[in-house]
C-alpha cells in the first residue's frame, strides 16, 4: 500500500507543480515536479523489489516484457525532457511562452501518456503476482487526468497559442 500512496503523492506534486506555474509562482513549489517523479520512481523501485523477492523475473517472456517496459521508459523520457526545449519548459515561468509543437508533439498532445501506460503495464505483467500492474493502472489514470488538467487549464493559461494547438 506504501508505494501506491506514494504514487499518488507523486501525482498530487506534479498538480500543484502546474498550478504554481500560473497562480503562486514559488520556488518552492517549482521543484514539485522533480519530487513527484522521484516518489513515483521510488514506489515503482520498491514494487520491483517486492517482484523480485518473490522471483518473478525469471522466464523469458518476463525479459521480454521487462526490456518493452524500458524502451517505454525511454520514450517517456525523451517525450518529457528531450523531445521539448527543456529550459523554456520546465525552469522558465513567463508569460505569452508559444507552444512546442514539433517532432512528437506534432502527432499528440500529450506523448506521454501512453508511454507511461505501457511501461507500467509491461513492468506490471512481469512482476505479477505483485501488485505493480493495479499500482500502474492507477497511476496511469491519473496521468491521463493530469494531462487533461494541463490541456484544459495549465496550457490554456500558460501558452498564448495553445488553443489553436489544440485543433
């Protein structure tokens, strides 16, 4: 139960981290999004171990599915960090920013989503009988309502030219 409150935890930063973007803009607050993802990644580690005390891990079809859960991993990553200008993303807090929309964010929105979703439904189905894939899918939803947060409310405010973006 550990890992998943702290999942959710990571979740509740990452809200708070975009509503200081456009109504308190503290400093403190802006190191939210580093903190919730090290949360996550710390349930997500702690999941893992529990699988591997409990030897899952150790058929093929669960490297398979493990080596599918870093290449999602990876894609998640580049999406988030790689795949945008990094300083006007995430450090910068000014107003009339534009809007990246090359590369992946020039098909989808919100790349990561699904990345996020598959990594941890790969990790979830290798470390079964754990309880990785129900943690997953819960944090999977609510990534998928943290992007519809940003797309509604967060990007509207903090992109001048979000709206046409989003047609």
């Amino acid at each position: 139960m550990i890992p998943l409150f702290m999942g959710i935890t990571g979740f509740i930063l990452y809200f708070l981290y975009d509503i200081n973007s456009f109504r308190w803009n503290s400093r403190v607050i802006r190191t939210f999004f580093a903190l919730g993802s090290l949360l996550i990644g710390l349930a997500t580690i702690i999941d893992l171990l529990k699988a591997w005390k409990l030897e899952a891990f150790h058929n093929l079809l669960d490297i398979v599915l493990l080596l599918f859960a870093v290449l999602s991993f990876v894609a998640l990553i580049y999406c988030l960090f790689f795949a945008l200008p990094f300083e006007k993303t995430y450090v910068e807090q000014e107003n009339g920013r534009k809007v990246y929309d090359g590369g992946v964010y020039a098909l989808c929105r919100h790349p990561g989503v699904l990345c996020f979703a598959l990594m941890y439904v790969f990790l979830g189905l290798a470390a079964l009988p754990t309880n990785l894939l129900i943690h997953g899918i819960v944090w999977s939803i609510l990534n998928l309502l943290y992007a519809w947060f940003q797309d509604r409310v967060t990007f509207p405010i903090t992109f001048c030219n979000y709206k046409s973006y989003q047609k």
